[in-house]
C-alpha cells in the first residue's frame, strides 16, 4: 500500500510532487532499517518511470508543434520571457520539450541521449514564415499574380511589377522585354565601334538623323487630347480609381512614353533584386504616407525612423517643429500647443514670401536631425542621419498667415576640405518642378561668392538633384556666353565669376558640344542657337520672384564653427 501511495504521487511529467516527496521522507525516516532496501527499490522504479515518462513527452513535443500564427497573422513580435521582455536573443526561447531543464547527469537511457540529438537538428518552427512567402499575392485586384512586368519573371508579388496595374498584359510585357533587349544589343555593338574614337568627336550622321526624328516625335506632345479620349481617361479613373495607373497613350510623344516604361522596367527589376536578396519584403517596415501640414505625401524610400514608428505605415509630422507623432490626434493635440511658426536659427533671406533660414546644427541638433530623417524619405543616397552636428542647414520657406512652410533645404559642411558648398539637398515633393530647386542652388552659389571660394556639390547626386545641377550649369553658362562681349572666353574666369567648379563647367561644356580640341588646345565654341533658344525660354517665362536677389542676403560667413 504504500507503494501505490507513491507511485500515484508521480506527476503527470514524470517527475515527483515535492508535497508529497516531503511526506514520503518523513514517513520513510520514521521506519526500521529493515524497510530501507525496500525505499531502494521504490527509488530505482519510479526514476525508470520518470525517464520513460520523459521519453514520451519529449517525442510527443517533438512530433506536435502547436503553430501558434497562422498564415495572414501581422503580429510579428517576439514571444515574451517569464519576466514579460522580449527575448534579447534566441538562447531565451523554450523551443525544445518542457522537461528540458531537468539534470542529464541523472539521465542514463540511451534512447533518451538518441532523442536529445534529434531533436537539436529540428528546424527552429519557421514553417509559418515560409508558409506566407510561398503563398503572397499582388495587391491588385483581380490580379492572379501571373507575369511581371520586366518579362522576365513568371510571378509578381508587388505593384511595381504587376502588369496589370500598368494595363498591360503579360505577353505585351515579355514582347517589350525583347524589343528593349535588341536595343540595348544594338546600343553596345554601337558603343563597342566608338569606344576607340577620338575624345571631342562630332555626332555622326546617324545621331543626326535619330535626333532630328525624336524632335519631330516631340513636336505635337502639347497638342492636347480629344473630347472622346478624355472621356475614356476619365472613366477608367472613375471605374479603377487608385488601383491602375492612368491611360498614359497621346498624353506625350511616343519617344517619351517609351523612355517613361523603360525607367518603370528597369526599378521593377531593380525592386526584384532587393526582394530576392532578402533587403526588402512586402509589408516590411516602411512607411507608406505622411501627412505633412496640408499635403498627404507617399514617401519614395526607407528612413530609419524609429521601429515603433516605422511599423505604422504613416506617420503624422508637425510641418514647423518636424516632430513625428503616431496618429491625428496626437498631432492635432500638439499642433494646439506647438509655438513654433518657423525654423530655428537666423534669418539670413527675405524677399516676398520666401525665406531662408541658417540652422547650427550643433545648437539645434533635434530639428536638425528630423529634418535629416524626413528627407531620407525623399533621397536614396542620404546616409547622414543623427551627426548633424559638423552641418549648417539652410532651410528654404514660404510664408503666409498660418507660418513659413517648409519648400526645401540644403546642409553644408562648416569645414569642407574639398569646398563643397552643399551636402545634401531637397525639396520637397509638393514644391517641385516649380523653380524652388533652382533658387536653393542659386543660394548655395551664392554663399560661395561671398565667402570667395569656388564651390561643387558632394557626390553621389541623387537622380533628380543630377538634373537640377545640369539644368542650373548649363543656364549660367549660356547667360555668360550671351552677356559675354570679348574674344576670348576662359574657364578659369567663368569659374571665378560665376563660383561653379572647372570641373563641372568642363562637363557642361562637353554635354552641350561647345568645347573642341584643334591644333593641341581646347577651344570654347559660342553657339548662338543654344544661346537663341535660351533666351526665348526666358523671355516666355518672364519675370517671376524664382530667382534668388542677392542685395536680400543678410549674412555673413561663419567663423572657426
């Protein structure tokens, strides 16, 4: 009787009650000697049963592994320890059997040591994760997934390369696939030919031809569109609204549309990449939108804002103070008590409605370093984010009765070695293509001249701001070519008159065929039909306040910052 007493006190784990462990050493210590073997053998019977009992937990644990997520769940936080942390690391994780922690000196089976093995080479439960890769789809509807549009996948799991958002299908995908092949083959054999030809080479007769045909394809893209195709534009925008890009046909020349699909091409491929190297996944952290004063902005890039943030897919930020908050009403109780109307720092330009403001960013080192964050979301070169301190920040407004408004922003090195007078620049989405990139680049050349430095912007030039800078480069110079009275032009006084480096000048120069190499010197050629088309572009313009005055600069520059 006192066995079964015993036995029936094992738990259900294989291991003993302490209760009741207790009881049996008191009552067991209470006997005469004569009862002691009998303890012994009661011992060795219940440790076979706790090791067999062991055994079975084990395998049973081993065969079923509960999953916890199912295939759609968001919730990717970690499991939490006993003290209600997440697990620093995955040492902290209890993924093998509930008995794991009891003492292996003791355990002498065999099978047992056999099943440890086994079970320290299972895969460590990442089947739900596979599961959800495996079985994605493109968020567009009415899409089966089929296709890309590269042509060169048989899937797609993102907007960016579904066909169908583009109004395509996958077979005109995979025959633009080929079709932009042959002409890249062609391109190279053509490269291949001129690879060994003189430097300043003339265009050939067939560049001619080709941009004689691209400026006649051009010719009738302002035309406008028909009644009836406008019609269709609008009711395919009504009936599909944001979940297909619009009619893009007759809206331009066919050259630019084709340039416009192969760029479109060539990111699909490029996104494919990154999400095949693992870099990117759908519905990674990355957030989506931002509303931004009055403006509701989809962000271009990732920015390193904080998980908590990030994971939201829109973030709400304060347009003076650059605070990011997590909802409206977050931000709409912040925007009741915010005091700030403008940026910090000095005042250095005012002309109108437009403002520029210095900004240390050694004093104001927390707008400096959400100013570096929100534009990260514009930029894919950034990669200064939190040491704003060696910066000045030159941040461009716009007035009215509510505050200044941000347009944009340049940062500059307080000590460049190499006289870079801008580091990073922007301009927000919303106040683009409207002059504002321009007048920041004026500025920047605008401190140079004061400072009496020749300046260049830092390399890499992001894709937009590579095309601000030419445009910038090549209107100066064709201003100076048309108010330039003399015989005999030099670079080096073009750099010291207008602060743009002769490195870049030089570039321009060749971009424009102005600069030829004859008798062993460079020669700078005046093309009057540069400078005539330039200038009828001006005078159609007109005058506007897009242009930075220089008698409204009120600064001087900083010393020993």
């Amino acid at each position: 009787m006192p066995r079964r007493r015993q036995v029936r006190n094992i738990g259900s784990d294989g291991t003993e009650d302490s209760d009741s462990s207790a009881e049996r050493e008191q009552t067991n210590s209470s006997e005469s000697d004569g009862n002691i073997p009998k303890r012994t053998r009661l011992t060795r019977a219940s440790l076979r049963l706790s090791q067999s009992s062991q055994v079975m937990n084990q395998n049973l644990h081993c065969n079923y592994t509960p999953d916890v997520k199912r295939v759609g769940d968001h919730d990717e936080s970690p499991p939490l320890t006993p003290t209600g942390n997440a697990p620093s690391s995955e040492s902290e994780l209890d993924i093998s059997s509930p008995n794991a922690s009891h003492d292996e000196s003791v355990t002498k089976d065999p099978a047992l040591r056999d099943s440890d093995k086994d079970l320290s080479h299972r895969p460590k439960r990442r089947r739900c994760h596979e599961t959800y890769n495996f079985n994605m789809k493109c968020p567009t509807p009415g899409c089966n997934s089929l296709g890309h549009l590269t042509g060169k996948h048989e899937r797609h799991f993102a907007v960016s390369g579904c066909p169908l958002y583009h109004n395509l299908s996958a077979d005109e995908c995979k025959v633009k696939a080929s079709t932009r092949e042959k002409h890249e083959e062609e391109s190279k054999v053509q490269e291949e030919s001129n690879r060994h030809a003189t430097r300043h080479q003339m265009p050939t007769s067939k560049q001619t031809r080709y941009k004689e045909q691209v400026t006649e394809m051009r010719k009738g893209r302002n035309s406008g569109l028909p009644k009836e195709q406008k019609e269709k534009y609008m009711e395919h925008r009504q009936s599909h609204g944001n979940t297909r890009e619009p009619l893009l046909e007759n809206i331009t020349s066919e050259y630019d549309l084709e340039l416009f699909r192969k760029a479109q091409a060539r990111a699909s491929e490029d996104l494919e990449k990154l999400r095949i190297q693992g870099q990117i996944t759908e519905g990674s952290n990355m957030i989506k939108t931002i509303l931004f004063g009055r403006y509701e902005l989809d962000t271009w890039y990732h920015s390193p804002y904080p998980e908590e943030y990030a994971r939201l897919g829109r973030l709400y930020v304060c347009e003076f103070c650059l605070k990011y908050m997590k909802s409206q009403t977050i931000l709409r109780r912040h925007m009741a008590k915010c005091v700030w109307k403008h940026p910090p720092g000095d005042e250095v330009y005012r002309k109108g409605a437009i403002s520029v403001f210095e900004v240390d960013g050694k004093k104001n080192k927390i707008y400096c370093q959400n100013l570096c964050l929100l534009a990260k979301l514009f930029l894919d070169h950034k990669t200064l984010y939190y040491d704003v301190e060696p910066f000045l920040f030159y941040v461009m407004t716009e007035a009215d009765n509510t505050g200044c408004h941000l347009v944009g922003y340049f940062s500059k090195e307080k000590n460049s070695f190499l006289n870079y007078n801008v580091s990073c620049i922007l301009t927000m989405p919303q106040y683009m293509r409207q002059g504002f990139g321009k007048m920041l680049i004026d500025f920047s050349y605008l401190l140079s001249k004061v400072e009496e430095k020749v300046g260049s912007p830092e390399r890499p030039l992001s894709d937009l701001g590579l095309i601000s800078y030419r445009s910038y480069w090549k209107e100066v110079l064709l201003r100076y070519m048309y108010n330039f009275q003399g015989k005999e032009i030099s670079i080096k006084e073009i750099s010291q008159e207008t602060a743009v480096n002769p490195v870049d000048i030089v570039s321009t120069l060749q971009s424009l065929q102005m600069l030829k190499y004859w008798k062993g010197k460079h020669l700078v050629l005046k093309r009057q039909d540069l400078i005539d088309e330039w200038k009828a572009k001006e005078t159609k313009r007109g005058s506007n306040n897009k242009t930075i005055d220089p008698s409204s600069l009120k600064w001087t520059p900083p010393k020993g910052t």
